[in-house]
C-alpha cells in the first residue's frame, strides 16, 4: 500500500477523471475504475442520481447502488471532503485514487448559446473550471453520451466514452470455438502421440508447438484431405501436451436428430456440443438462418422424449421489440409471449414435418396428419415458454433451458438467468451480435459477448460460432448485401 501510495506521489501525471451522471448510472462500480488517478464528481451529477433513483428499472437501481457507495466512501472522512477522499480502502485494492465531490461554486466560462441552466452544459462548465485551475494536469471527461462528449471536444476539452464494461474493443476478435490446423499439423505434432479408443471415439494425446494456445472443448480441423477432412475436439490442456478426440459425425442419416442432419462443419460441431452429457453450457453465435434454433430444438426434444435426460424445455427470450410496440397484451405469462415465439413455432412445424416417403416405407412414426399432430401436443405438452421478468429466484432442476436472442440481454440479466440453473440443467444461449435492438447495448457490453468470453476454456462449457447460412439462397444473399 505505501509503495502504492509513494510510486503515485512520485507520478506526476495522474488524471483527473469528472464522471457524467450516465456512467454511474450504467455501471456503479466505475467509482473503482480509474486505478492510480483520481475522480471528480459535479454537483449536478449527484442532483441527476437523485432525480433518477425512484422505480424498478435497472437504471434506477444503479443510481440507487451509486448513492450508496458514494456515501459509504465519503462518510468516513476525517480530513473533509475537499481534499478528497482515498479510495483504497473502500474499494479493497481495487483503486489508489481519490474522489473529489464538488463543494464549491465552478462556472468555467462557456459561449452564450449553451446556457448553464441545462445539466450537460453545467457540468461542462465544472469541466472548463478545472482544466483551468490544473492547467498542467490533464482533466477529462467521461461520458456515455455521445452528443455531450461531442460538445465538449468542440469546447476544446478531453473527453471519453466508459470502456470499462466492453468485454472486447473488437468483437472480430471473439472466440469462435473452432481453429484449423496447419497442413504440417501431424508432422509437427504426431512425435510420441497416443492413441486409444473410448467408446465410439478416438483419442489422441499430442504435443507441439501448437498445444499451449488450445482451448479445452474447442473444435480443431484439417482440410488438407477434401474427401476425409479431420475434425476433432480438445479435452485435455496440459500445457506441452493436449488430449484431443475425434466426433460424433452428425451429418450422416444414421446419427440424424429428430430427423435433423448437420449441413456444415460448424452444424455438426454445434450438434457434438448440444447431445454432450458432459457439457452444462453451450453458446451458438451466427447470423440469420444459420440454424441455430432448429439445431437446439431438435437437440432438446431427443434429449427430453427419446432419452429422457431432462424433464421438460423452457424457452426465454427478452421481448424487445424491431418495430414500434403493440402495447398491452392479453392472457396468461405464456399467451403474452406468444408473439415473441414465432421463431419457436417455425422451426417446430419443419421438426415435425412428414417425412417425404409414406410411414410405412420409411419406419417413421408419423401416422398421417393424427399421427403428426398427435406428435405436435406431446412436443407441446413439454416445451415452457417463460418471461424472463419472473426468473429471478428460481431453480430449474434437470431442464433444458433455452435463452433465444440472448444479444439482447446486459451481462448481469444473463448472470440472472444462468445462475437459475440447478443440478442436472443445460444452458444454451442462442444469439446473434450484429442484431441488438436494446438501447445502451453494444457488440462489446452485450451479455453475450461476456458469457462466451468467460466461459471459453472451461471443461463443462461449449461455444461454435456457426458461419455458413442454411435458410435459402435469397436469405443468404440479403445477409451479405443488406
């Protein structure tokens, strides 16, 4: 801590952040961090957090949490709250800093068309105030407002959005769950290599130079051979030595699911991921028409009819809408998410679709339009659709639980939503980054993003990003030009 403290003394370069009221009410932790510079916090803000306190929505909560930790650091104060506030000890470690709240009038000099009245503009006014008191210290403004940081450059002052809640400055950058290998792969990597056989499955322990940066259940392919292209899966990280095994190949009729066959490498590494006892949590990422949905159902509904490992599917997705909103709408929980389950409804009439050649030929066990719908109540009778504002507290005991548009969904919405599940539960989030509708929301913060950076590595979990669309050509097309 003194050594903190002394290497701080000595710096002399240590900013002086002034924080927006938008970043406390988004993230109220970002009090913490800003490490060894300190922080400053304009009256206005502190007017703005109580004005935004009262309700129910997570904005209202934060400024609530804000509130609190900004009483909880300055109650304490013994030399008064003008020469600022240590944060070291309120934050554990987290931040050396000191917190500077306003505590006397500061009106920098702003031009005539941007009156003080207005709350932005006076907190520009504090900012203006203090790059001129610290003339050789650099003061900057942080804001999640685009127009305010706007206004503020044009004002000749510093400022900057919040970066602290991206989990990636650039989602080209997020983990994809499958790597190739090199051509000289086996050449470089087959020395001292076991094998032996589990199950149906091949294993293969080797070492390399490419061992150290695999992931445990990330998918691994060689195209060099069109006709037998190698695919296989990591199960062991041990540094200099990696454990990989050979999958189930999802894409022959003999392994369909639910009559549904892999089309793509990535729909087969999605499937092995799906149908894996082992694995609790999966991720699908991919844009429209890749088969995220369909392959996730057809996975569910074998699972829980056919081999009886879950209970019963439930499937949540936020109810945000493209278009303007329809207002209030009728019935129980399930019948008001009925709109929302369009995609749930589709893909459930190609999963029980006859089959192309009568019953009797082909050993299905459709029986005609009775047989099928016959079929479709059974599907029916074990598929939940919940909302996902009555989640919180529960506990879903060997369920197959499915989180539809989940790029939607803020990184502690989706911490609510995974921790639901209880002993025996699978987790499958399905999304698409390029396709967030909620406000604030980035391909950076989204809680998708933060789930498959998290979660990447770790043995019960699995991510593919699927890459090829399978829906139609037009779909394909307007995916790419539009």
């Amino acid at each position: 801590m003194n050594a903190k403290r002394a290497a701080r003394a000595a710096s002399k370069t240590t900013k002086l952040f002034v924080l927006d009221t938008n970043v406390l009410m988004h993230d109220p932790n970002s009090l913490y961090r800003f490490e060894e510079h300190d922080i400053f916090v304009p009256m206005m803000t502190l007017e703005e957090l109580d004005a935004n306190k009262k309700g129910m929505t997570e904005v209202a909560r934060n400024a609530r949490q804000a509130s609190r930790m900004l009483d909880e650091i300055v109650s304490g104060v013994e030399d008064g709250i003008a020469n600022g506030t240590e944060l070291e000890i309120a934050s554990r470690g987290l931040a050396s800093g000191r917190l500077f709240l306003q505590t006397e009038a500061m009106n920098g000099v702003l031009p005539a068309s941007l009156p003080t009245s207005r709350a932005d503009n006076n907190i520009l006014a504090v900012v203006m105030f203090l790059q001129q008191k610290f003339p050789k210290r650099p003061v900057i403004m942080v804001s999640k407002d685009i127009n305010m940081r706007i206004k503020a450059r044009a004002l000749g002052l510093e400022a900057q959005d919040y970066f602290n809640d991206k989990v990636l400055e650039d989602t080209d950058l997020l983990y994809t769950g499958s790597q190739e290998l090199p051509v000289d792969f086996w050449e470089t990597h087959g020395q001292n290599m076991k094998s032996w056989k589990q199950e149906s499955k091949t294993l293969y322990q080797i070492q390399g130079p490419l061992c150290p940066n695999l992931l445990v259940n990330e998918f691994v392919y060689l195209d060099s051979d069109k006709d037998r292209p190698f695919t296989a899966i990591v199960k062991e990280n041990k540094g200099k030595t990696a454990v990989i095994s050979t999958l189930t190949d999802y894409s022959h009729l003999k392994n369909a699911i639910w009559g549904i066959t892999a089309r793509n490498r990535e729909q087969n590494f999605a499937l092995n991921l799906l149908m894996d006892p082992d694995i609790d949590f999966v991720t699908l990422l991919g844009q429209a028409g890749t088969g995220k949905t369909l392959l996730t159902l057809a996975a569910a509904l074998t699972l829980t009819l056919e081999t009886k490992r879950f209970s019963e599917i439930i499937i949540t997705r936020v109810t945000v809408p493209v278009g303007e909103d329809i207002g209030f709408l009728p019935g129980t929980e399930e019948e008001k998410m009925t709109p929302w389950m369009g995609a749930l409804e589709d893909n459930l009439d190609v999963l029980n679709k006859p089959h192309d050649e009568p019953a009797s030929q082909s050993g299905g066990t459709y029986g005609g339009d009775w047989g099928r719908a016959a079929t479709m109540d059974l599907i029916r009778s074990r598929i939940k659709v919940k909302s996902l504002n009555f989640m919180r507290g529960r506990t879903f005991l060997n369920k197959f639980l499915i989180i539809d548009e989940a790029q939607n969904l803020t990184p502690k919405q989706m911490k609510t939503l995974i921790t639901r599940a209880g002993p025996g539960t699978k987790v499958v989030c399905l999304g698409n980054i390029a396709q967030i509708d909620t406000p604030y929301l980035t391909e950076g913060s989204s809680g998708l993003t933060y789930v498959v950076d998290r979660f990447k590595g770790w043995a019960h979990g699995g991510h593919i990003t699927l890459q090829r669309g399978e829906r139609s050509r037009l779909a394909d097309h307007a995916a790419e030009v539009l």
